[in-house]
C-alpha cells in the first residue's frame, strides 16, 4: 500500500506550503544573484534570444521549445536579462515540486518533502537555474512523464497514457535526449510484476508524442535534417575510437551535478541493486536512472558526451537516494548530503565575494563566469561604427560573436560569414553572408588580421579595433570593418 494514502491531508497541506515557501526564497534569492553578478548573456543565451525573434518549429542544433519559452517571457517580463533566464528559474523550481510528488507518491510525504527540497538544491539545479537552457524544460517534462508513468502502472487509466504522450512529445521538442524517456518507460511496462497488460493506453501515448514531435521532423526534413547531422556531429558518432578520458570526465560531471555526500549516498543504494530491485517502487526508478548513464557513458567512452546530457537521470537517482536512505532510517546523512550541496552553491552564487575575502583579486583564471563578461561592453564599443553606418549589414565570422551582438545592438540587418559549405550554426542556415545580402558590410572579427574575409571584397577599410579589459589577464578583442563589394566566397 503506497504510505502516502496514509499520511493526514491537513499534515500534506503543510507539508505542501513549507516546500512552496522553501521553493520561493530560492528563486528569489536565484534572482538576486544573478543581479548581483552582473554578467551579460552566457555561451547559448543570446543565441537562444534570437531563435525566440523568429518562431519556427526548429532551429539548427535544437528543437523549437526554448525558443517559445524566451519569446514568451520576453513578452510577460520585458525584454530584459531577467526575462531571458526566467524559463529556467521556473522550470527547474516547478521540476522539484514534480519530484517532491513523485516520492510522495511512491513512498510517502516526509520522502517526497525531502526529495524535492535534494532536487531544488543539487548543484545542476542551483548552476543550470542562472541560465536558459534546453535541459531545465527537459528535466520538467522528463519528470511529469516518470510522475504519469508511475500512475499509469498503478491504476491503468487512459487519461494519464494521454498525459505521458503529451509530456514525451513536448520534451522532444525540448532536446532529442528525450528519446531515452521511451526507452526507460518500455522497460517499466516490462519490469513490473506480471509485466505489461494493457496496450492500448501505450500506443496512444506513441501517438500523440509523435504527432506533437511531427513538425520538427517536417522542419528538419525542409532543411536537409541538420537537427540531426549536428547532434550527430557533437556526440562524434562513427568516431570508433576508446576515449577512457571523456569516460572518467564523465562520470565526474555525474559526481557533480548530485553533489559530493549524495553522490556517495547513490552509489552506497546502487550497491545494494539487489535489494533495491525487489521492491518495485525502487525498481521504477533505476530503470529511468540506469539506461540512461549507460547509454551517454557509452557514448562518452566511444566518442564524446557532456555531463548534462544525462541530466535527466537525476531525477530519478534524487527519489532513489533519499527513499534508500529513508528506508535505513539515515536522515541526517540525508540532511547533511544537502546541507552540503546548499554551502556548495552558495559559494558558487558569491564566488566573487569570497574570492575578494581571501583577499586576492578576481582574475580571468579563477572567474567561472568569465564567458559571460565583456561582451556588453564590446558590443557598446561596437555601436558607434554602427550608428555611423547604419545601412550597413552587420556581420561576424564566429557564432557567440555574432550573436552578443545582435542582442545588445539590434541591427536591422546581420549576416553569418560563411565560406564553409558546411553549415555549423543556424545564421549560417538562414542567414548567410550572400551578395544579395546588401550593401555594404560591418564585419566585426575577434581576429585582427582576417585576410581571407578582407580579399574577398573590392574595398576594405579597417574602422578601428577593441580592447576590453575584462582583468589583466583577459581580453574581449575584435577589429572592425567597412567593406564594399563582395566578390563572392
């Protein structure tokens, strides 16, 4: 009997407000760090801030999600920074209000209190809720899907296989790791007792995951499928090579992302897989935990693979570690595992701080947001030249260049710099540097002597180069252009 049935509605209710209060300091004090640190967009963010300009059922390296989610915060929140991370904010504090109930659901309130408050403290929470990423709307819908699933198992009823389709196809359309959601979920149907009775409520699920995934698919197949190609690409298929090192580097991330004690903690319930596995609720869990760092640990020791790309199983491996040590009656190792990963966000939030308390100086080799730095200031540096230009098409001949500045300058017009038949990014797909793209050119280089992009122009003048300081030993760097007359690649 599931002890939740058990546990006193008034006591849930309590239960409930004191995670929700919990739940809003931390995105709260989330908010206020990122204010404090005072970065500009991180790596993928104004990418992603482009995407969200121009709608589409997909873009080059991802499905279509992050895009709508940023054009729809921008909408409700303003067209601001804040605006730009608040998806994830939202969604990685909505994913541990999930998880809380998948342990109260499968074990009982206190388990479910305490694996929600683990998840909104792991150090992928607290690190991926500073910046937008595909990983925060898969984490949500990787876990309603194991939340639907578990009651789909446990009662049958039609409209929770409804609900499993609709959260796997809108995951896909979050990050094709989501893929491995219907590979764990097949082997639920099976690793249950008595293994699967019904079929009908699975292929509905199939059913309606891919029809919500169908224009991605129409999308990719207009544009010769570089969803695929890239993903293929990034993770070095057809490498046939053993990589021990991106192995080891790996399952580091995995030691990482759950956090030092409650890392130890799962591998002490990994251990005892035998008992664990009879009991099916245990059993539920390794089986969306399990295939998953298989399958990236796999692909990390043949090619390559990131740590976050097996993000997802921690959702699973959260209930499992705090329910096995709930079982052993072992909540202080429970609370002190957390306690730990709250003082080891903590002293990534304030790094600066403590940096400065040491009493040395933040420089360009121990800053961990130093690729978030600068680019504001380049940009500005940059808007003169554009303002004195302004029928100019802006153009870059790197990717993260090109996109800082489109988003702090808007220009009305901008292009990719692409000699490569190979496209490597989506303005190489939609927007390619051609001779019907206008007339003339502000092409920004992180290189100060771009010979190869200056020849193929009748004129060239160099407007002047820019030095940002970001600390003495790092730089944002980049000379600027005027060219007329485009030959062609």
């Amino acid at each position: 009997m599931n002890h939740s049935t058990l546990a006193n509605p008034s006591h849930r209710r309590s239960s409930l407000f004191l995670f929700a209060v919990i739940a809003l300091a931390f995105v709260l004090y989330r908010v206020a760090v990122i204010a404090r640190l005072g970065l500009d967009p991180y790596v993928d963010e104004a990418y992603y801030w482009g995407w969200a300009q121009a709608l589409d059922w997909g873009y080059y390296s991802k499905p279509p999600v992050i895009a709508a989610l940023i054009a729809w915060s921008g909408a409700v929140f303003g067209d601001n920074l804040l605006a730009l991370k608040a998806p994830s904010l939202i969604l990685y504090t909505g994913t541990a209000f999930v998880v809380r109930e998948i342990g109260r659901e499968l074990f009982d309130d206190r388990v479910g209190f305490w694996c929600g408050l683990a998840f909104l403290t792991l150090p992928l929470t607290a690190t991926l809720s500073l910046f937008a990423s595909t990983d925060a709307p898969l984490l949500f819908f990787w876990a309603a899907g194991m939340l639907l699933m578990w009651r789909a198992l446990d009662g049958g009823a039609l409209p929770y296989w409804v609900g499993i389709g609709v959260v796997a196809g809108l995951g896909l359309m979050s990050k094709y790791v989501m893929l491995a959601f219907g590979g764990s979920a097949f082997l639920a149907l099976f690793v249950r007792r008595g293994g699967p009775n019904r079929v009908l409520g699975p292929t509905i699920a199939v059913i309606i995951a891919l029809a919500i995934f169908a224009p991605n698919l129409v999308w990719n197949w207009e544009h010769g499928f570089p969803t695929f190609r890239h993903t293929a690409e990034i993770t070095r298929m057809g490498a046939h090579k053993w990589s021990p090192g991106e192995f080891v580097e790996f399952a580091g991330a995995q030691w990482l992302l759950l956090g030092p004690l409650l890392a130890v903690c799962l591998g002490w319930a990994l251990l005892r897989w035998r008992d664990n596995w009879a009991d099916p609720r245990f059993r539920f869990l390794l089986v969306f935990a399990l295939p998953l760092w298989a399958v990236v640990g796999l692909q990390a020791l043949a090619g390559r693979a990131n740590g976050n790309w097996a993000g997802p199983a921690l959702v699973a491996a959260t209930v499992l570690t705090i329910a096995f040590l709930a079982r052993r009656g072992r909540w202080r190792l429970a609370v002190v595992a957390i306690a730990l990963n709250i003082v080891a966000g903590s002293v990534l939030y304030h790094w600066p701080d403590v940096v400065r308390l040491a009493g040395k100086e933040l420089n360009g080799r121990i800053d961990p947001y130093k690729r978030a730095r600068g680019w504001h200031e380049l940009a500005e540096a940059v808007r003169p030249r554009l303002e004195a230009h302004p029928d100019a098409v802006l153009v870059a001949d790197e990717r993260e260049l090109l996109a800082q500045l489109v988003y702090s300058l808007r220009p009305s017009r901008y292009a990719r710099w692409q000699p490569d038949p190979h496209v490597m990014d989506h303005y190489g797909l939609t927007v390619p540097l051609t001779a019907a793209s206008g007339d003339p050119v502000l092409f920004v280089s992180e290189r100060a002597e771009p010979a190869e992009v200056i020849e193929r122009f009748a004129d060239a003048r160099r407007l002047g180069d820019v030095d940002i300081a970001v600390y003495p030993n790092f730089h944002r760097r980049a000379s600027v252009w005027l060219l007329r007359g485009f030959k062609g690649y």
